[in-house]
C-alpha cells in the first residue's frame, strides 16, 4: 500500500517505540493512521483514532513526532 508519510517523517519517541511492541503495531499502521484518522487537538500535540488504535503525536515543521501509542479498549 502507498502512503503519503514516510517512515523517515516519522520521530518516533523511545515510548513510542516500547508500546508499538507492546501492542503490535507497525510504521504502516501509523502512517495509515495519521492520514486516515480522526484528529483531535489536544494540549500539546493531536490524538489520532483510527480503527482499534490511537496515536498521540506533535508535529514539528514537516515531521510527526510520535509521542505514544496505544489500542483503544
């Protein structure tokens, strides 16, 4: 599948990284996920919810700074 954000956009944070483990999630479900999904502004950054899981980020001039990650239960 071709997606519009790359994995070099993404700046996965270490957290982040740790819960896609976790959780099962891959690079391709989050570029899907920022593209696709519902945003939702928060404090400091957005939620985005897609399907069965959700995406904190911030974006930073052209990059996605992953901030965490998680299924929604």
């Amino acid at each position: 599948m071709f997606y519009l954000i790359h994995e070099e956009d993404l700046w996965i944070t270490t957290h982040a990284a740790n819960k896609m483990v976790v959780e099962g999630i891959s690079v391709a479900q989050i570029s899907r996920v920022l593209e696709q999904g519902s945003r939702f502004q928060q404090t400091d950054g957005y939620l985005c919810v897609y399907s069965y899981f959700s995406i904190a980020y911030k974006k930073i001039g052209e990059k996605y700074k992953i901030k965490t990650v998680f299924t929604n239960k």
